[in-house]
C-alpha cells in the first residue's frame, strides 16, 4: 500500500516524478513571460527600438503569460494555446540571439575586440532566456496534467 503525500511540496514532488506538472510549468511560464518582456522593453527602450523587431518580444510576452494563465485554467489550452506561443516565443528568442550576435558583429572590430564588444554591445546571450520560456510552454503541452 502506498503512502499518499500529505503537503503541499511533497505532492508536487510525486506529481513531477509520474510526469504530470502541467499546470506547474504552465504557471510558471505565465509568471515568467511578463516581467521578462518587461525588462526586454526597457533594454530596447535603452536602444531607442532601432530595429522593428525589438518589438516582437514585447508583444509576444503579454500573450504568452495569458497563454499560460489559460493553461492552469485548462487542460486543452495547456496542450494547444500554450506550445503554439511557447514556440512562437522560442523562435522569437532564435532571431534575438541571430540578431544580437549581428550586432556585436557590426561594432568596429567584431568579434576581434570581444572585451569591449561583448561589454558595449547587445547582450550577447540575453534572447536565450526567451527560448527557455518558450521551452516551459512547449514543454507544458508535452506534461500530463497533475491530480
């Protein structure tokens, strides 16, 4: 016979050992995405939005955190709504890294000056943590849901 887990922590310990967190993962890519997109606007706010798709990520975010405010609500929306954006987001985070590393690569001398290019430049690997919140959601649809 087994035990059943009595707390909060020790359920959710046994939900993630069977594989069910998606309501784990859903709301923590809702709580996530938000304060990420704003901190992302405030840093291309910095760089006066030089390029129009400084604005994606800043769009994307509000629309992925209520994709996974959705997803606790709902299984469904967990397994359709939630990737789709989770993936919209990673991909999203791919053309930042693209796009940033094209920026240090434009500061004179490139990639030969990294002390200061990398420092002075677009934060190099910053749009990675776009594609780890895209991957919660992405990862989300895969979860089964927790009892």
């Amino acid at each position: 016979m087994r035990r059943r887990p009595r707390g909060v922590a020790s359920r959710t310990i046994a939900n993630v050992r069977r594989g069910r967190a998606q309501k784990l993962l859903s709301a923590a890519t809702a709580v996530t995405a938000l304060p990420l997109g704003v901190e992302i606007y405030l840093n291309h706010y910095g760089g006066s939005f030089g390029n129009k798709w400084m604005w994606t990520p800043v769009f994307l975010s509000p629309a992925l955190s209520a994709a996974g405010v959705a997803g606790v609500a709902s299984e469904r929306a967990a397994k359709t709504v939630l990737p789709a954006m989770g993936a919209c987001y990673l991909a999203d985070g791919g053309v930042g890294l693209f796009m940033h590393m094209r920026g240090v690569w434009r500061k004179p001398g490139g990639f030969r000056e990294p002390t200061y290019n990398l420092v002075m430049g677009p934060p190099a690997l910053a749009p990675g943590s776009l594609a780890l919140v895209g991957a919660l959601g992405l990862a989300a649809g895969i979860m089964r849901r927790e009892r």
